[in-house]
C-alpha cells in the first residue's frame, strides 16, 4: 500500500465517523469523493513543487503552495487573462494616438472609433482585473 493510499484509507475512516445528518447519502457520497479527489491532487502537486525547486523530500511550504494553488479558482485565471487583454488594447490605443498626433497622420473616422473603443474595452477589462484582484 502506497502512502497515498495510507492517508486515503484514514480519510475515509475519518469520514465514516462524522455525522452525515447535513447531507443526503448521495451528497455524503460525493462529499467523501472529493476529499479523496482534493487529497491526491494536493499529493501530486506537492510533488511538483518539489521537484520544481529540485528537493528531494516535500516540505511544509511545498504542500502550503500546493494548497494555494490547487484552491484558486478559475476566475482568476480568466481575471488575469482579462487584464492582460485589456492592456494590449489599452496599448494598441495609446500608440494609435501618438501615431496619429506625432507623426501627423489624417485622422479618419474608422482608425478614430476603433481607437476609441479598444481605449474603453482596454481600460474596462484592466480595471476589472483591478477590482478582483
């Protein structure tokens, strides 16, 4: 038997001594299901981090990293995504403006709304990316 294992075996001995009553049996089911899904994941991942800064043995601060990063969600990746879109946008703007006041190019209405509106998406997507992070 791995260690893994082991420490799933005690997972499950462990839940089998808390009182089910919030649950319905197929939720306690799945409740139980994913504490062993969450326990492997975070074994593996403290594996990675370990590996990553090249020890041998897993440390206290491996499994805490692990942990942070198996525990943030989704959202904020696609926050972090949203601002790094927004500041492409936000930048396409800015050099089109001083494309056109610098150099003295002719301002046309289509290269003045377009960079415009990637101006308001660009800084939109950055300042949500502000407030949820």
């Amino acid at each position: 038997m791995t260690e893994l294992e082991r420490i799933i075996k005690e997972v499950e001995f462990t839940t089998a001594n808390i009182a089910s009553e919030p649950f319905t049996p197929k939720g306690f089911a799945k409740y139980k299901e994913k504490i062993s899904v969450y326990i492997s994941a975070l074994f593996v991942e403290s594996q990675k981090t370990a590996k990553r800064h090249k020890t041998d043995n897993i440390s206290e601060s491996h499994v805490e990293t692990a942990s942070s990063y198996l525990i943030k969600n989704r959202e904020s990746k696609i926050s972090k995504l949203m601002g790094v879109l927004g500041g492409v946008f936000l930048g396409a703007s800015v050099s089109n403006i001083l494309a056109l006041s610098v150099l003295g190019q002719s301002f046309t209405t289509t290269g003045l709304v377009t960079t415009i509106l990637l101006g308001i998406v660009g800084s939109f997507m950055v300042g949500i990316n502000m407030m949820k992070e």
